[in-house]
C-alpha cells in the first residue's frame, strides 16, 4: 500500500505566477528652491586630550581704527596703566564693603555710584539683593582682599564676607579708567 502523505506536513506547491516585466529602480537627483547647506567642520574632541581654547584677552580690548589724539582727549574713556594707578587692594576693599552695605540697606545705593561703571550700578540698583545680605542685623564682616592683576590695568579681586556664623564669596573686576579703578564686574555668592 503506497504510503500516503500525513496532513500535518504540507507539501510545496510549484509556483505558478507569470513572471511580470518591472521596471528597475533609479536614483533621480531633483534641485531644491533653497541653498545648499554650509557645513561647518566638527571638531572633534578625544578622551583624555585637552580641546584648544580660544585666546583670552581680559581688561581694554585693543581700538579698531586708529583715532585721532583730539577724539581721545574729549570723548570715551581712557584706558590708564597701572603705574599711573593706586594700590587696588585698599580700593577693592571700598567697593566690596560699599557695595554690600548698600544691598544690606544700611547705606544709599547712590554712594556706589561713584566706584562702579553705569552698568554694574544699574545691575545693583536693579533691586535683585542675595538674601543673605537683606536678612537678619548682623554686620558683614569682609575677610581679607585677595588681588590677582591678569594684565597692565586690570586687578581682580576676591574675598569672603562673613555675617552671622556663614560665609560668602565676592569678587570684582577692576580697570583703571581715566587715572583711577572703576568696578566693571561685581560676582556675589
């Protein structure tokens, strides 16, 4: 008796389709209304190197176009040297302890005035004061000023202000503007 197949295995049907003609694909460049993108290079950065850093030049920037002696003498500010300045610890000093009185509200902000440029002025009297300084009666008591001098007319100093048992840390940024230090930079912790 012939041995006939069990359902459970199918059994492959021959393939019956007609072949049909197709086409084959192709790639077609098609041209956008916009410009072409310009890509920059990536810069790639390895584990373990230390990526360049763009040159930092702190204090004056160097004048574009050359000016005229008249032009300087009455317009802008002039950028003075140290040799013409004094001791910035004794000044930074003045602006630290000025300044954080005035936020503490125990002396006018206008007295600042006169110590910083008109942009930090406005920032201080912008009326945004660290909590620390506004709470409480307790004096501010400013540690020593520490200077770091980066180049001809700029001095930066720090120090830390103690009020009530907790330490903060402040530092400004002074440049020797028309014959004496002005504060362009005050950062308050």
């Amino acid at each position: 008796m012939p041995a006939e197949p069990s359902p459970a295995t199918p059994t492959a049907a021959p393939d019956t389709t007609p072949e049909v003609d197709r086409p084959h694909l192709r790639l077609v460049t098609v041209t956008t209304p916009q410009p072409a993108l310009a890509l920059e290079p990536v810069r790639l950065v390895l584990p373990g190197v230390v990526p360049p850093r763009p040159p930092h030049r702190p204090g004056p920037r160097p004048v574009s176009k050359p000016r005229t002696a008249a032009v300087d003498a009455d317009f802008g500010p002039r950028w003075t040297t140290r040799a013409a300045l004094p001791d910035p610890r004794e000044i930074g000093r003045r602006v630290l302890t000025t300044t954080l009185e005035a936020l503490a509200g125990r002396r006018p902000i206008g007295q600042v005035g006169p110590l910083v440029t008109q942009g930090v002025f406005a920032a201080l009297a912008g009326g945004r004061r660290p909590r620390w300084c506004t709470d409480g009666g307790a004096p501010i008591a400013l540690g020593p000023v520490h200077v770091c001098e980066p180049v001809d007319g700029v001095a930066e100093i720090s120090a830390v202000a103690r009020r009530a048992g907790r330490a903060h840390a402040v530092a400004a940024r002074l440049e020797g503007i028309d014959g004496r230090w002005r504060c362009t930079a005050v950062q308050i912790g």
